[in-house]
C-alpha cells in the first residue's frame, strides 16, 4: 500500500511538473517540455541562420546584394555554370538557380565568393559537429544521407542565395518549404 501511495504521488508530482512548464512550453526556441525527449536540437534549429552568436539573416538584409547569373566583365561574358565552378563546397548547389552574393564595394567577385564559400563550409561542419558527426565523414554531402544533403543545402541557400527577382539589390532568405524539409529528414525534435 505504502509503495502504491509513494508511486501515485511521484507521479502527481510528475505531471504537475509537466503542466507548469507546458504553459510556458517555448523558451529561446527549445520546448521545456519535460516528457519530450530532444533529438537533433540544434542551435541554430535550421543550419547556416546563425553564426557564432549573430544572425546571419539579419546581417544579409541588411547588405546589398548582386545577382551573378550572367556577368559581363572585361569584355566576355560568364554564365552561371561558370559561376557556379568559383562557389567550391557549394557548386552543386547554386548550380540550379541564379545565385547573389553581397555586392562589397572595391572587392572583387572571386574573393567574395571565397569568403561566402569559406562561411558556407563552416557553418556546415558547425551544424554536422551539433548533431554529433564528424565532417570528415561527410566531406561529400552529395553522396550522404538525406539529412546530411540537406544540411549542405540550407547553408548554401544562406550564404549563396537566389537572386531575388523583385529586388535584384535585395537578400533573399531560404525557403521555408527547405528548412521544414531539413527538420523532417533530420528527425529534429526539441
């Protein structure tokens, strides 16, 4: 009977627990809830959005962009499957679209692309280090799984993002429909 009672009041406790903090269920994007279990949580939840503390979407919004599809310099013409050779780690990606890079004043292309390479890779092996892989296993996302495909992508859509065609000066963010299909096939549950 003692043991009956014991074990019925832990778990009132239990649950009483779980009703308080269901109430405030959300906190710095992490559910406080203490039945679920976290699988994947990753700071940030979606790869490539932030870095080191700052948001990496805001800091692109606030910067002037150039669309690279087709760039006339020095009197030829590169497409942007030339283009596309100079992004490195993310070729493969902006391969399929028209991608911007930031338009930084008295900096040339090549050496922008580098920069917005060098981001991409190292937000990559950030985001691969959270979920506890190891980059040197993946140094080939386009041959990995689903999961890890996906966050190669979505750190290449936010560092080399499509051009936006309203506003060709303008950063354009990542689909929403790329950052849910990254946390369904990376099973992220926090």
């Amino acid at each position: 009977m003692a043991k009956t009672t014991a074990l019925a009041v832990l778990l009132q406790l239990v649950m009483l627990e779980a009703v308080k903090t269901a109430r405030h269920q959300v906190r710095n994007g992490y559910t406080q809830d203490p039945v679920c279990v976290k699988r994947n949580c990753v700071n940030p939840l979606v790869p490539g959005l932030e870095e080191f503390g700052h948001n990496v979407l805001e800091e692109y919004q606030g910067k002037p962009w150039r669309c690279l599809e087709h760039v006339k310099e020095e009197g030829f013409v590169s497409s942007r499957g030339n283009l596309s050779l100079q992004a490195g780690f993310c070729q493969r990606v902006v391969s399929s679209y028209p991608f911007a890079i930031p338009d930084l004043q008295g900096r040339d292309r090549d050496s922008i692309i580098k920069d917005q390479t060098q981001r991409a890779v190292t937000s990559y092996v950030a985001h691969l280090r959270g979920l506890g892989r190891d980059f040197w296993d993946y140094e080939k996302p386009w041959e990995a799984d689903t999961c890890t495909q996906l966050v190669w992508k979505m750190v290449c859509y936010t560092h080399f993002p499509r051009c936006n065609q309203e506003s060709q000066e303008s950063y354009l963010r990542p689909c929403a429909n790329a950052c849910q299909g990254y946390l369904d096939a990376c099973e992220v549950n926090c």
